[in-house]
C-alpha cells in the first residue's frame, strides 16, 4: 500500500507517520537527549568532540612561552614576549592575548600538551596537515583519523549527522570510506533557501510545495531513496532551523572562529547526535612581521573557545563537550630575517572541557637541545588522539588509529 | 502485470526500435545526452530526435579525439591559467564541459577519471592530472588494452600509485595491486603472490621532466610467475596477461553497464557485454554503441535509474539554462555537493549514486535553481533564462510550466505538480487567485521559484 504525498505532508514530526516511514525517521527523533545520560558517565555515549584547527603552522613558541629561558629571548630578539603576566607555572606563560585561556586554566578545564610532534617532522603545510589528519606519518592515506572512527565504530547506526564540518571544504581527517560527512557553512545554508524578490507567502507555499513534490514515494528504488533522504532532510533542517530560532546563545561569540564555533554550540544544544564537530581558523603562517597579528590570532582562539564553553555551561552541557586544538606544526626557535618564523616542528596541543583534567602535560622541548635549528618533540600527537578516542569517545584507539598509543591522563 | 521500472525489459540486447507505445522523442534523446553526453539542451534534442537512435549515438560518439577544439584557447590563456595548479585544471574543465562541441568526449573522460582514479591530494602537479584526463580525451572509446597500457606509463599514476619508487629489488606493489584489484579483475580474481610478481613487471618505469621513460638498470627482467605463468614479464606483458583472465572483461562490462545504463545490471547483462567486449578485442566505441542503442538501455528500467553526481547535476542544469555560468561558481557548487574533480576520495574514485546524497548534499542540490536562477552581485555570469523563455514565446502560466518541464524534466510532470504549480502562479500578493501574465515582475515573483521547485524535484536528481 502506497502513502500518499499529500497525506504525509499533513503529518507533524512527532507523529505515528514518521515512525511509518522506517529507516527515515530524523536522526534526532530516536536519540536520547543529552540530559539523560548521566554527564558523571566518562564515556557516554553521547559525548561529543570539536576539533578546531589552526592552519597555516602555530609558532608554539609564542604560544606556550619559554619565558624563563634565555636561550628563547636571544633567538627571538624582536618577536619574543617578555610579558609574564598569565604564567602557566615558574617557567612557561601563555601569549598575553590569552587571557581567557588562563581563566580556563585556572578552572581546571584547559590542559596544555606540550611539544607535540611526530618522527621525522615534514615541513611542508600539506603533507604535515595530513599528517596530523590521517594520523599517518608514513604512508598516504586518503580517509582520515577521524573518518576511521566513524568507520569503525559508528558503522551500521545512522550516519548522516554522526560528524558535522563546519566550513566549506571536508577535512582529510573527516573522509571515511562510508557515508560522506556534511559541511555546514551556515545553518542558513541547511535547509530550502528562499528565493529573492517573493514574497513571505510564496516562500511558505514554495516550501510546502517542494516537501510535497517530495513526499516518500515508491515506484521505484531510486526514487524511494531519494523521497526518503529529502523528506529526512527536509524535516531535519527544518528542525535545526526551528533550534536556531530557539537557540540563544548565553554569551558574546567574537567573529572568524567565534561564529563557527557558535555555530557548533548551536547544533549541539540542537540534540541532533552529532558526535564531531570539525572547524578551523587560518592566517598562522607568519613568516614575516609576526606581532602583533599572531597574538591577535591567539587571542581569538582563547576568547572563542572560552565562549564557547561558557555557552555550553551555561546551557548545563558543557560537561558533554571536549575541544582540541592542534596545528600542522610549530614553528623555528630563531626568528628569521623578517621578524617572523619559519616552518618548524613541535607545538603544543589544548584540549578544554568541563571533563578535561586541566594543567600542564609532555614536557616541554627543550631549546638547548634542537634538531638544525628545530624543537624536538617529546609528545607524539597520537597519544592525544588515543586518549579522545579511548577516554572520551569510547573507541579502541589501535583499531582506529592502526597502532598503539599509550592514552595521557588529560582525561 | 510486471513493473516495467522495477524489471529489465525481455530482449534486451536487441536495437531499440521506436514504437507508438514508446516513440523516438525528447524523453529518450534526453536520456541519452544525460548518459553518453552532460545532458540535454533543446539543441541537442532537437538534432537527435531528427535522427534514428543509432545516427543519433553515432553522432554523439563518432568525435574525432584528434580535433581538440580547445588547444587554441589554451594557448590564449596561457598568461591566465596556471595548470600546475589543480584548482585551476578543475576550471579549465568545467570550461570545456560548458563550450565544447563533442560533449561526449568529457563525458567519457570523466567516465575514465573515476575508473582509474587519481587525486592531486598526493599527484600535486596540476599538469600532470590535465595530462591524465587528455589521455582519457584521446583514447577514451579507444581499445581498453592500449588506454590501460597508457594508464601504467602515465605520470600521474606513477606518482599516484607509487610506481616512481617500484624499482627492481625493491619492489613497490602498490600499482600491481590496484590494477588488478580495481582497474580489471575485482578482488578475489588474484592471489597475494600474484601481487608481488606482477609489480615486478611494472618496475622501472619513471616520469621525470623529460616524459616518462623505461629505465632499464631499475627494471627487473628476471622471470616473475603470475597467474601460473612464467615470464620475464615487462608492464605491457603484464596488462595483456591480465586481460587474458576471464574476470576482465565481466569486471570492465559491469562498470560499464553501471556507469552508462543501470547501478544494478544482472549477470546477464554483465555475462553478454563481457562477452562483446572480447569480441571486439577490448575495443570500447563499438561496445558501448552497442549498449547505448539497446532496448535494454531505452527501457523504463533504465530511465531515471541512476542518481546524477554533482559534476552531471550542475554542468547539467547550466546546460540546460543555456550554458552561461562562471566556471569557479559551477566547480563550488559541484565541490559542495561532494564532487571534487581531480581530488576523488581514493583510488577507487567515487561510490556514486546512493553516497552522493546526504542531508547537506541533497538540500545544495535542491537549491542549485535557487542559485542558477538568482542575479549576483559578484562576478559571475548566470544563465540567463528570463530571455529563453520569452524567446520560446511562453505566456501563460501553463505555458511557462510546459516550456521549464521540457527544458529540464523532458517534459515530463505529473499533473498533480503542474497543477500545484500553476495554483502557485495564480496566487496574488493578497492571497487571491488572480491572472497570471509573463513579464520581468513575475518572472521575480513566480518562475524564478518554480524554476527552483521543478530542480528541487526528486526526479531532477535522476539521470
């Protein structure tokens, strides 16, 4: 027996239809909302991730600053910092422009990884990128870390908003061999655009038209297919537009990375199952005049992701939420001839949360001890990895990651 | 009574020969120019329905790969393009794909791109994929014996699959591998073993600035044993033995048939063209005239069967709007939609159909007319589709309904739809059911978001 198109239509989301439909019913339909887990649980299973990505080679040294070594301020004889007034412990502060970063180190929410870094570091923006995004340092992968994780342990559920990319192109570490991870620009992109010129009442019967023209239909399997994605689709962007309407956000996001990850917070308070969530913010490529462009980056990386966990405490999930933050590499211990910095090697990681056991981790590199003018790392960044994967998205991290690491105790 | 769409129809292999019940008309030319072409223009159909369907498929494959209408231009814009970059190669095809005369031709070099599928992600010289994809231009329909045996020297794929490091005594089985696995037989028609020799074969083989050449001090010529055989096998030796397994030709007939005619062909389709492909002696033109001119391929079966990839659905869509659009708007569009040319996901290239809808993918999609039909404030053409209406003298909204079903829909709606879409034309700012009469004020108000619905229908999506 066939449904009718314009039965469906008539029929509201929570209604008996929708279960009709089966394998269709929106993802967020048959999830437990966040509250119902106990956020007490370390690896629920509704415990979510947000990589945020800093492209371009974050100079580590100007981030978690050596400011206690000599060896430091006669390499960086313009570009150093000798501000110390956000110190980590006696020897290492943060960038000054990172204040907010402070306060959630001063919580116990932001741990600081230090020299993170692989074996035989590749200098080359692409190749250490995806490095660092197939976990792979040797051999070309074309599916990513994360793409792995999705693979492995999300396979058979319903992928379609398992990981969600904020931005306009997929990460490498996002490619699985499955379904394909949507990139979400802006939620106003998400969903049926209205056409310029007409007016509100057309916009809602174009609306209302395209879901009937659309409604599940089985004539063929084709067309079965594609009705019951659209319908999926259609419903569910109308419910995240219905969330974006209801969302409010607790704080003031900055622009750049601040929107995205506003955004994120967004679709999280959403329920709609998303596990990852991947954004990125650019510009760290600072071969010349370094300050105070850098700073200003670092700052906007602290006071985004503070926001964004103030956000997300504020609406009591903030203990579900685990960020990441890693770059493709660091950056030389001298600056060079324009007051900048070339490509380099280690840099440090952070990783912040309300479940996050703040403070300080790997040791730092030291700068007597450098590999042609390069830190050597002491963190292999894959530890980092296996430690999300196994403590917080309950995953068996050498199946994902194709190899053993042993798991840090950030969480 | 069976369901013409749900069964493949009886006879198959037969020509297709046009009836009352089924006649030689836009639907079926369209059909084709979706699948052997990048889709119908009122141009192109009016031509092929001017034809028998054979003259029609011969018109369409019977290019001369030789005649690149292009290389002029390119030589024009040689202060402009940078082929080294990927990005811009991507450009300069979609450029190709919205002017050329012989849409055929790219249709077959795309075909061929996601078979031996190879990504700038690892390649990085954006000249050396443009030189794959030329290959692919020039011996695309050629014999699928001498395409592949090109494949293997070709530079991209010597890079792509590691063949500039497979050097005798440290072989690299990389390329011996995914020939096998993915270029011709499929994965159990090879042991481990067979892996290890055949890379031994392909040895040697280097691209440098110069072209690609054989050296000889890093090519092993000692016996290797493939498929029982042994030989001191070279890279040509090599992909002849291959092709002389029985697995080859039921591995490249079945992705033709899916590629051309139906994502779910049966053994009986696969057994007959594998059977036709031997025949030919690898020869691909006459087997897939053959297969395009069949009653099996002008079926209900087929038609609509396949799920347009985004290269088709956008390159599709500007087609059909007239062919105007930049092309850095039309590869964003296909890129968000999941298609990246020259980055596909691996070398198995793209899954196709059901993997390229997505929540996010499918509502791009829906919007593309959105898109298409909106004026820009940025630099970039868009077609310009009030004027072909007006030119196509439509008036009235049942005729502005006909005129944009035809151009994309083959003039084929359900009446339901095109009532719906008429009602929506009717519909006055305040609420009421008024007059409808095409000008520049309804094409805003009222076509430009028909325009979009008709390209938001599932049956838009179908190729």
């Amino acid at each position: 027996m066939k449904t009718s198109r314009r039965d469906l239509l008539k029929v509201s989301l929570s209604g008996a239809a929708v279960v009709s439909i089966g394998s269709t019913i929106p993802a967020f339909l048959t999830r437990f909302a966040l509250a119902d887990t106990p956020a007490t649980n370390p690896v629920a299973r509704d415990n979510i991730l947000v990589v945020v990505q800093l492209s371009g080679g974050n100079d580590g040294l100007n981030t978690v600053i050596p400011i206690g070594d000599d060896v430091y301020h006669k390499s960086r004889q313009v570009i150093g910092i000798k501000d110390r007034s956000l110190m980590l412990d006696d020897t290492l502060a943060l960038n000054p422009s990172m204040t907010a970063f402070k306060e959630l180190f001063s919580q116990g929410k932001l741990a600081v990884i230090n020299g993170c870094g692989y074996p035989q570091p590749n200098r080359s923006h692409f190749r250490s990128m995806e490095i660092w995004q197939t976990a792979d340092p040797i051999n070309f992968q074309t599916s990513g870390w994360l793409g792995h994780y999705l693979d492995h342990m999300v396979r058979g559920t319903d992928q379609s908003l398992t990981a969600i990319n904020v931005g306009s192109q997929l990460p490498t570490a996002l490619v699985t061999d499955g379904a394909p991870v949507p990139s979400i620009q802006a939620i106003a992109d998400f969903g049926l655009v209205a056409d310029q010129g007409i007016i509100a009442r057309d916009v809602a019967a174009e609306n209302k038209l395209i879901a009937a023209m659309n409604a599940v239909r089985e004539e063929t399997p084709a067309l079965q297919f594609l009705t019951r994605q659209a319908t999926n689709a259609i419903v569910s962007a109308a419910e995240i537009h219905r969330l974006t309407n209801n969302y409010k956000p607790d704080v003031a996001y900055p622009g750049g990375l601040g929107q995205s990850l506003r955004l994120i917070a967004q679709l999280i308070a959403g329920n709609l199952g998303t596990r990852l969530y991947y954004c990125e913010i650019g510009g760290f490529d600072t071969h010349s005049a370094e300050e105070p462009q850098h700073s200003q980056l670092l700052g906007a990386v602290a006071s985004s992701i503070s926001a964004f966990h103030k956000d997300l405490a504020a609406k009591r999930i903030d203990d579900k939420v685990v960020v990441m933050c890693f770059s493709e590499f660091g950056r030389r211990v001298e600056q060079n001839a324009s007051n900048g910095t070339d490509h380099g090697t280690a840099a440090p990681m952070f990783v912040s949360g309300g479940a996050v056991k703040g403070g300080l981790y790997g040791r730092y590199p030291s700068l007597a001890d450098l590999d042609a003018g390069d830190l050597k790392y002491t963190t292999d960044f894959r530890r980092v990895y296996a430690t999300i994967l196994e403590k917080w998205l309950s995953a068996d991290s050498a199946a994902v990651l194709q190899n053993s690491f042993q798991p840090m105790d950030f969480i | 009574m069976a369901n013409d769409f749900l069964t493949p129809p009886e006879n198959p292999f037969a020509p297709f020969v046009p009836a009352a019940a089924s006649p030689w008309d836009k639907r079926w030319a369209s059909h084709l120019l979706r699948r052997a072409a990048l889709g119908p223009t009122s141009a192109m159909v009016d031509k092929l329905t001017a034809l028998s369907p054979a003259k029609a498929v011969d018109a369409l494959l019977d290019y001369n790969p030789a005649n690149d209408p292009f290389s002029a231009e390119l030589d024009s814009l040689a202060d402009f393009l940078t082929l080294s970059n990927a990005d811009q190669v991507q450009q300069w095809w979609y450029h190709r794909m919205l002017n050329t005369t012989q849409p055929a031709q790219e249709r077959i070099a795309l075909y061929w791109h996601n078979h031996f599928a190879t990504s700038a992600s690892k390649v990085m010289d954006g000249k050396m994929l443009a030189g794959q994809i030329d290959l692919f231009r020039q011996k695309g329909l050629g014999s699928f014996r001498e395409l592949l045996k090109s494949v293997t020297k070709d530079p991209a794929m010597l890079v792509w699959l590691d063949g500039q490091t497979n050097r005798k005594g440290k072989p690299n089985e990389n390329y011996g591998r995914e020939v096998m696995e993915l270029f011709t037989l499929g994965i159990g028609h090879y042991t481990e073993q067979d892996v290890k020799e055949i890379a031994r074969a392909f040895t040697g083989w280097q691209a440098t600035s110069a072209g690609v050449a054989l050296n000889p001090s890093q090519f092993d010529a000692d016996d290797k044993t493939v498929f029982g055989v042994t030989g001191p096998l070279d890279a040509d030796g090599a992909i002849d033995l291959i092709l002389q397994q029985p697995a080859a030709a039921e591995h490249l007939s079945q992705k033709l048939l899916r590629a051309f005619v139906h994502p779910n062909p049966t053994q009986l389709h696969i057994d007959y063209y594998a059977s036709r492909l031997l025949e030919h002696d690898w020869e691909i033109k006459p087997v897939l005239k053959e297969m395009l001119t069949s009653r099996l391929f002008f079926s209900d079966w087929a038609y609509r069967s396949k799920i347009k990839s985004p290269v088709e659905l956008v390159v599709g869509a500007v087609l059909a709007m007239g062919g105007r659009a930049g092309t850095e708007f039309v590869r964003q569009q296909a890129n968000r939609m999941g298609q990246t040319l020259l980055y596909p996901p691996n070398v198995k290239g793209w899954d196709g159909e059901q993997a390229w809808i997505n929540s996010n993918t499918l509502l791009l999609r829906f919007n593309l007319g959105q898109r298409l039909a909106t004026p820009s404030s940025e630099y970039i053409t868009k077609p310009d589709l009030e004027t072909a209406i007006k030119t196509r003298g439509a008036q009235t909204a049942d005729e502005v309904i006909n005129c944009l079903v035809d151009l994309f829909l083959d003039g084929r709606l359900d009446a339901q739809s095109r009532t719906d879409l008429a009602d929506f034309m009717y519909i006055g700012p305040d609420g009421k059911t008024t007059t409808f009469a095409y000008n520049h004020n309804t094409y805003t108000t009222k076509v430009r978001p028909v325009i979009h619905m008709l390209m938001a229908t599932p049956e838009y999506q179908l190729a």
